[in-house]
C-alpha cells in the first residue's frame, strides 16, 4: 500500500473533525445570539423590572389622589384592555384641561411635578398608566402604535367628565410625547400638544441606545441585532416596531404645537426633537433648555419652562 492510500484516510478524518468543530461552533454562536435578542425583545416589550409593586402604587396613587382631591377613572381600550388613572381637578366647572402622558415603561406617579405645574395654569389633569404599566393591564409595550389608540379613549373620557366645548391639551414625555405625536397625526382630538423629548423613531433610539449601553457588541454588530430584535418583537407579540415612528405622523397634526428638550438630554437626543418640530406644518415652537437632563427642563428651569409654555398658549392658542 503506498502513502497516499494511507495518507487519505487520516485527511478525511481531519476534516470530518475540522467540519465538526465548526459546525459546533456555529451553533454555539447562534445560541447566542438568539439568546441575546430574546433577552433585547423582552427589554424592549415587556420592561417588568420598572413596573412597581401593586400595593405599593395603589397606595402612593391613594395619596396623590387624596392630596389632590381628584377621583380615579378607567376606560376600556379598543382591544378589552382597562386603563386606570386620577382625575385632579384644578376649579369647578373648569373649561380646561390637559392628559399626560408618562414615559416608556413608568407610570403616572412620574408627574408629580408636571400635575401641580398644570395646575397653577388653571388646567384639569388627567394622569393615567398606560398599557402594560403601573395599574393598567397589558403585557407588553408597544412604543406608541396601540398607545396612541388607547389615547383617543382617555381622551374620550376626559371630554366627558369635563363640560361641554372644554379645551383639551395632551402633554407627553418622553416615550409618551412620542405617542402623543403618533396620536394626533392619526387625527387624534386635540386642542394643543405639549411634546417634551420625543423620539423620531423607535427604531433609531432602539440603535442609539444599543450603541451607548452595550458596548461589548462590536458595533458593526448592532444594526443585524436591533434587526433581528424586532423580528423576535414581533413574532413574540405581534407588533412591528419598526413602524413606531412619529416622524411619519408629525405632519399630519393640526393643532398647534410646542416641542422641547434640553440640550443636555443624552438619552433621547435632541436632534431628535429639532427634526420632528422641522416636519411639523401646525402651528409650533421649538425651545431646547440649556440645563436639564433627559425630560428634566420643567425641573430644571421652572421659570423658563412656565415662560414657554404661557407664550405658547397664549400665541398659538389663544388660551389665557
């Protein structure tokens, strides 16, 4: 037997083990990676880890709501949700009012603040958790596609308990200045918006934050991540956050509206902001605060922040 015939059966074996050992690896590899956007698609959807305890918060919305001597309300969603909010009342027989709207993932014990500065403007609040937040029922988030839909029903409610021909503002922040703009760019009912740190897009913020909190992923890595992301998002829970993008509604509002942030906010970039206020055609103003961090103007600058927002209804609302 000559030493190619007995040379070929070792080679053989070598890259059946070669083959082995790669294919292996590949698996391993896509484990986990699999296991990384399951872990991305839960943080995105289902953030349970902010959602407080139950007793906790409906002790701490008792307090508010007996402080402020509101009553609490629940509306139904389209799709069977209940969502549970206080209604703060500013005067009798007031004629107006604003609905607030917190962050992705908080609730409305976030607007302490916000309520009383609504307030002192002579405005009824309306606070409420939305879905899959807080008291509010749901399993997942949706970045403003369902919200802005549950939003037409709070807003509905409002409109009820209030008298007839009321003047209705939405404020949001954050997360939920984002479906504020989602909602009244789909024709949503709304005298003025106040819209505070929105992002543009889900999608681009989803990037934003992969590249600035996850930084052992090789960045070249982070688009193919967010992507396959979504894709789990969606089979998982059947919503497509790819389309969770005000900037596709932003021209479709009609009241007028007010656009701020802060120049130092490093979590929803302000650019963001200036870029839904350019493709806004409503009537609006634009005002970035020098001082605050993410959401944080109103804290921050009260003065200033109460300045804007007078000059603002009282311009482009005729409110006084």
């Amino acid at each position: 037997m000559n030493r190619a015939a007995t040379a070929r059966p070792a080679t053989v074996r070598r890259l059946r083990t070669t083959t082995r050992f790669l294919l292996a690896l590949l698996g391993v590899l896509a484990l986990a990676w699999g296991g990384a956007a399951w872990f991305f698609s839960t943080l995105v959807a289902q953030p349970a880890w902010r959602r407080p305890d139950p007793a906790v918060h409906a002790q701490a919305i008792e307090t508010l709501r007996q402080s402020a001597g509101g009553t609490t309300f629940s509306v139904r969603t389209p799709d069977g949700l209940t969502l549970r909010g206080l209604h703060l009342p500013a005067s009798a027989d007031n004629d107006r009012f604003v609905v607030m709207l917190h962050g992705y993932g908080g609730n409305l014990r976030e607007y302490e603040t916000q309520h009383r500065f609504w307030h002192a403007l002579g405005f009824d609040v309306f606070l409420y958790d939305q879905r899959g937040s807080g008291a509010s029922d749901g399993d997942f988030l949706s970045a403003g596609l369902h919200e802005s839909t549950d939003l037409g029903a709070v807003v509905a409610e409002a409109r009820r308990r209030m008298p007839a021909g009321a003047r209705a503002g939405v404020y949001g922040r954050s997360g939920g200045a984002a479906t504020a703009v989602m909602y009244a760019g789909q024709g949503g009912s709304a005298d003025f918006l106040v819209v505070d740190c929105a992002f543009s897009s889900f999608p681009d913020q989803l990037l934003d934050r992969l590249q600035a909190e996850h930084g052992y992923l090789p960045r070249p890595l982070h688009g193919p991540m967010l992507a396959t992301t979504l894709q789990l998002v969606q089979w998982r829970f059947g919503v497509d956050l790819a389309q969770a993008e005000p900037r596709r509604h932003v021209a479709g509002i009609r009241a007028p509206v007010l656009f701020v942030t802060t120049a130092g906010d490093d979590y929803i970039r302000p650019a963001m902001t200036t870029a839904l206020h350019d493709a806004a055609t409503a009537p609006k103003r634009l005002r970035i605060f020098p001082q605050g961090g993410h959401g944080a103007g109103l804290q921050a600058q009260p003065a200033d922040y109460r300045e804007e927002v007078l000059r603002f209804l009282h311009e482009l609302t005729a409110i006084d």
